[in-house]
C-alpha cells in the first residue's frame, strides 16, 4: 500500500463497519480497452475500411473519438444506451444511416469485441479474496443486458449478488444518485460501501460526492496524486487487504 492511511470514508472512520464493495467493470475487471481495440481492428479490417481511414492507428482514432462523443452524449440523458450505438456508427463512417442499417453495422463489430473479452489477470483472484470479507455487486454505466451476458461469458458473474446498470437505475455515474441508488437497493447506508473503477472523474470523485468510500484503480501508472477522500491503487492485488483493514473494527488501517 502507499501509505498507512485508512480507506477513506468508509467504516472505521465513519462510524460503521464496511459491508459491501461495489464495482465498476469496463477497464476495472474486464479489459475493455485492449477488447475494444482487437475487436474494433478486426471489424475494420474485415468492412475494408482501414485503409480509407489513414490506417489502423488513425482509424482507431476515429473508433475512439466517436465512442468518447457519443458515450458523453449518453451519460448527459441526451440519448439512450441503443442510441449512443447508433450514433457511434453514424459519427464513425460519417453517413446518414437508418435505425436498422446501424444496428446491423455496429452488430458487426459487437461480434468482433465480444469474441476478444477478456478478465485482466488480478480480477478473479481479488473477487476470490474479497468474497468471505464483504458483499459484491456491480454499478455499472452500460445497460444490465449487456453486463450480465459479459459478465456470465467471462465466469464470473456468480461473485456478484446484483448488477445495477445505469438503464434501470435511472442514473449515470458520477451522478450521486446511481451511487446512492446502487445503496438502496444494497440496503446498505453509503458509508457502509466501497466503489472500486479506474476512472478518478467518473468513478472515485462519483462515490466519494455520494459518500461512499472511493478507491481509485490506476492500472495506467500515472503517478498522480489522488484528492483527499479517494484512495489510489495500482492493481487489484492490493485491495483485500485495504478492505480487511477497515472491515468490523474501530481503529484505521495500518497495511501499507
């Protein structure tokens, strides 16, 4: 660990023991990142688009900024989940595309990425650590449907009591009312729950303005300091001893 301070906002330090850790999953347990980019080239390769786009780097570029776009779009309530796919079609190939013709397009790659899924490699055995310790589930800013088949394919959706996407919540992250939310239907009080995601914004900075305990996964190594009320990870390795510090005693972790 960094440092001997106590998980920040959660149990010893705020009263009540820690209960439940709830995660994200897309580039926290899952390998969106590295998926996303096999699965991407392959469907351009395969549509005979690499080459019209600059090449595979200046195409993935393109894949990137019209995901990063559209899933703003989404997160703001501007279009639904279905929708944000759509447009990521759209705004990629830059044409005017039916409902039906993006589904298909979009569809095609899906086939693609999901065939390239993949844990990371210190997923399974934190979730393994982690489960006589406290409770588990998923908060999630993609839809349940798509969560719950990725997280059966991958084997481990058996670690997870509930997984809370942001279609059925009613709420993105890092509104505080996913977070709040995900809680509720926990029933558990904020303090009693730790998130776990990679993204310091929308992940840490959520759950911490929501009252949960924030722990920041910066599998990226990038050094930077976190802002008080977040703690910082660099791999999943560290976290079941950081959740056993601070799970059903009074005084603050000493793990370093």
């Amino acid at each position: 660990m960094e440092n001997a301070e106590p998980l920040p906002g959660a149990g010893a330090d705020r009263g009540g023991p820690l209960r439940a850790v709830l995660w994200d999953v897309d580039d926290t347990l899952f390998d969106y990142t590295g998926s996303d980019r096999v699965g991407a080239l392959r469907h351009l390769h395969t549509e005979g688009l690499v080459a019209a786009y600059g090449g595979e780097e200046a195409a993935l570029a393109r894949w990137r900024s019209a995901m990063e776009t559209e899933f703003a779009r989404f997160l703001a309530g501007e279009v639904g989940f279905l929708d944000h796919r759509r447009e990521r079609a759209r705004t990629f190939l830059g044409l005017p595309l039916s409902d039906a013709e993006a589904d298909a397009w979009f569809g095609r790659y899906i086939a693609h990425y999901e065939a390239s899924w993949v844990l990371f490699p210190d997923s399974l055995p934190a979730l393994e650590a982690l489960a006589p310790l406290v409770r588990q589930a998923v908060l999630s800013n993609s839809s349940t449907a798509v969560q719950e088949r990725k997280l059966t394919r991958l084997g481990i959706r058996a670690h997870f009591e509930s997984v809370l996407c942001a279609d059925e919540l009613g709420h993105a992250k890092p509104a505080p009312e996913a977070f709040t939310g995900a809680c509720r239907a926990l029933g558990l009080a904020p303090d009693e729950v730790a998130y776990v995601g990679d993204r310091l914004d929308i992940d840490a900075l959520g759950a911490r303005g929501a009252g949960l305990a924030a722990v920041w996964l910066d599998r990226t190594g990038t050094g930077e300091q976190p802002p008080p009320g977040v703690r910082r990870i660099a791999g999943l390795a560290e976290l079941p001893e950081l959740v056993r510090g601070v799970i059903g005693f009074g005084a603050p972790s000493t793990i370093r």
